[in-house]
C-alpha cells in the first residue's frame, strides 16, 4: 500500500496545524473493541484515530497512561492509507476544523 506521508500542496500552513481534538465524533469508545491489545504496562490499550498531517483517520493504540507515566507503546491498527485517501481525509479534516472555527467566531460575535 501507498505511504500516506505526503500532504496535500494546496493547504495552506494555517489549515495544516492540528488542534489536538478530532474533528468527527468517535463511532465507538477507545476501549470497546477486541481482541485487546495490551500494553507494556500490562493494561489494555486505547484504540484511538490520528489526525495528523501524515495519517488522517488511521487507527493506532498506544499506552493508556500517556498522560502520566507512558510506557512507550504504541502499534498501528491499520495499514497505512494510499496516498488519495489519506489527502482526501486531510482536506476533508481541514475543512471540518475551519468549519468549527468560523461557527465558534459566529457565536463569539452574536454574544
């Protein structure tokens, strides 16, 4: 399969900064799935989505204790995307996170 490292030429750089959230809904919690695939530290992983510029909407687990201890876990659940996809799902990501801003900027200035 294609490596989705690339990114689309036209984003500019403002639109290509991550703001840390995802931009649709989760269809399932990071915990419901199996089998599970555990961590060094012995626990089960979560199974999150990336959203960044290189693997929009790729699936990965990694340590659940990454917000304190992080024991260094971490394995892909997904083959990386082809390179259409993966600039279609970082437009498309782009688009939604611009989206989200102008309506907040809205209701800041309707407030």
């Amino acid at each position: 399969m294609a490596s989705a490292s690339s990114s689309s030429s036209h984003r500019s750089p403002r639109s290509m900064a991550f703001s840390g959230q995802s931009p649709v809904p989760y269809r399932e919690p990071p915990m419901a799935y199996s089998p599970e695939k555990v961590c060094h530290c012995k626990v089960k992983a979560p199974r999150w989505i990336s959203w960044s510029i290189a693997n929009p909407g790729r699936r990965y687990y990694n340590c659940s204790q990454s917000l304190g201890y992080d024991c260094g876990y971490f394995k892909w659940h997904d083959d990386p995307l082809d390179k259409f996809v993966s600039t279609l799902l970082g437009d498309l990501r782009d688009v939604v996170n611009r989206l989200k801003t102008e309506v907040r900027k809205l209701k800041t200035e309707k407030s």
